[in-house]
C-alpha cells in the first residue's frame, strides 16, 4: 500500500515528526510505504523561529511543488493530509486538487479556530468552513483529541477515529534517572516549547518570581533562548531531538500552563506526554486533554488558578519521595496509554480500512 502523506513539517516540526514521521518504520513492518512531502522544511521552519514570519519565496515555491506533486499523484491508493494543503488557501483551490482522490485528514490542533475565530469580519465569511467542508469530503479524520472529534463529527465527517499524540518509548530506555535525579541540589522545573507557545509561560512567572524567595531552583527552558523579567536561575537549552530526552530526564517537574481558549482546547498535551515518558512529576492547567492525561493527584496535578499553581508548586518542591512516585506513575501511564507500540497497530488498521 502506498501513501502520500501531506505533512506541514519536516522532521523539527513537532506535530509532523510525532503523528507521521515517527510511524514510517512501524508501518513499513505492515506492508505500508510512506512518501513523505512536508510544506514547511527544516531550513524554513528554523527561519520562522528566528525572524517570527517565513519568507514570502520560500512559501510560494513549497505551494508550487505541492501543486505539482498533487497535480501528478496517481500513483498513490491514499492521500494523508495534515491539517490543510496549503494554510489560507480558499477551499476551492484544494477540493480542484483532491479531485478523484482518496484522502483523510489529520488533525492535534484546532486549526479551524485559525479561521472561524479570526478578528476579520472577511476572513471569517470566506475560510470559516474551510476545514469542515474538507473533512466532510475526506474518507476519514484521525483527531488527537474529543475537542477536534467533536468538530470532525460536527462537518459530517464519514469517519472520525481517535489517534492520540504519543511517544516512542525506545527513546526513553534510561530509567536510572527515577532513582538518581533527585540526589540533585537544587530542584529542575522544565517547559518544552517554541517562541510562538513562550507566551503561556507568562501564567506562571510573577509565580516563580514569587517563589524564589524562598525555595531555591532552577528553571529549564528547551526551545527558547530568552525570559525576562526573572528573579530565578534560568538555564536555556537549543531543541534537538538527539538531546531533548536527556534534558527532561535530568528534571524534577514538567509545566505545561494554558489559556482558557478554543485554541488551547484542542492541544494534545504533547509536554505531558514527554514529561510523563521522563519520570517528571507534572502540572498543568485544567484546560482541555491535559484532565485526561494528568490524573490529578496521582501522576500530577491540574491547576484551575494561580492559587492551585502555588500550591501544587510548594508541594512538589517540598517533597522529594512525592515527586518520584508520582514520576513513577505518569511513566506507567505512558507505557500504557501514550506508547508508539500501542498506536502503531491501530494506525495500520485505520489506514486499511480506509
């Protein structure tokens, strides 16, 4: 079986790498070969983080070539499309290019709320039903969340499968850091992202300028190279799958604060996930999926305010031994629940059916 799969990312793009790119080798095991064909390249997505936008050339030359691909794809039994085609392109243009094509669509974000939830009054009348006329076309919706399962089935979509965000565990094998970590002095809060999610971290900083009177830590920040307005430690570190793992396995707690908004409603809770997999005990906003990974008081905890953020965060930070059961407990439901092995099964299934 050979599948077009219609990515947004190359293999730095976190929602590309987890819910396509990781599965090419499991699902080659099965008989299914992937070509692979993101919009947004490495070298592109790298520009964006660096200047806040993409060039202008670099995205009407990655449109041209998925015109083309699209144009000349024939050879393929089935089209995988992450999210859209071609972001902000009028949905005529993609259904041309779909025609007589069997295709399903993917989705971990609300990408819809781009559009139905724009402040122009014109964008809204133009692209709000975009992705629900695509996804009423499409032979099936593979969504990583109830929030995304609710719209699917809201477009009358022909099929609405859950697949979760997960992770693949062989890059988690070091278990040593459950027992060895927390002999460190001074205690490792972490938060995984990109500048464009640096903005949740504004929830929680007056906190731990707070905090930092009295309890001495060290705050690690993958994926961003500057915070200001501190008064605590800060340690930066550049993402890179190859050290991403050994970073978060040397920490104590994971974060993950959310704004109360549509958007943040169809997060996947990808941070949790990567945490949990690490043995950190985690907090997060009670805002979307995260109440579904984060058993409150078990694994981590779900914070509704500031006021439950100050107390999971004393709490966490007081107590060692509560730190690494709950560690303990957020890895288990990983393996159980959030684990590629489990996962890759069911998308092989899902596929075929298809």
């Amino acid at each position: 079986m050979k599948i077009l799969a219609l990515t947004k990312y190359d293999s730095n793009g976190a929602s590309s790498r987890l819910r396509t790119i990781q599965y090419i080798d499991f699902l080659k095991l099965e008989n299914i070969d992937i070509n692979l064909m993101p919009l947004i390249t490495n070298k592109m997505l790298n520009q964006r983080y660096k200047n806040g936008r993409y060039r202008l050339l670099d995205t009407l030359k990655s449109y041209a070539i998925r015109i083309k691909l699209l144009i000349f794809s024939n050879n393929y039994e089935l089209i995988l499309i992450e999210k859209e085609l071609m972001p902000w392109a009028p949905y005529f243009i993609e259904k041309l290019l779909l025609i007589n094509k069997i295709y399903i669509m993917d989705f971990d974000d609300a990408t819809f709320h781009n559009y139905d939830l724009h402040k122009s009054f014109f964008i809204r009348c133009l692209y709000r039903k975009k992705l629900d006329k695509l996804m009423n076309n499409s032979r099936a919706v593979h969504c990583g969340n109830d929030y995304l399962i609710s719209r699917a089935k809201s477009a009358n979509s022909k099929s609405v499968r859950f697949l979760p965000t997960v992770v693949n565990l062989d890059q988690y094998k070091n278990l040593s850091f459950l027992n060895n970590k927390y002999n460190s002095t001074k205690l490792k809060i972490v938060w995984i992202g990109t500048p464009e999610t640096q903005k949740y971290l504004s929830i929680v900083k007056p906190l731990l300028n707070e905090l930092s009177e009295s309890y001495d830590f060290k705050l690690i920040l993958v994926g961003v190279n500057k915070f200001e307005d501190t008064k605590f430690e800060i340690e930066f570190f550049e993402w890179s799958k190859d050290t991403e793992n050994k970073i978060l396995s040397e920490c104590d707690i994971g974060i993950m604060p959310l704004y109360d908004s549509a958007w943040e409603r169809g997060k996947c809770g990808y941070k949790l996930i990567q945490y949990m997999a690490s043995g950190l005990a985690v907090i997060g906003s009670n805002i979307g999926v995260n109440n579904e990974i984060i058993d409150h008081g078990i694994n981590g905890y779900l914070a509704d305010d500031l006021d439950d953020w100050r107390r999971f965060f004393i709490s966490l930070i007081n107590n060692s031994a509560g730190r690494k059961e709950m560690g303990k407990k957020g890895r288990t439901k990983v393996e159980q629940n959030y684990n590629i092995d489990k996962w890759s099964s069911s998308l092989s299934r899902m596929l075929k059916d298809v």
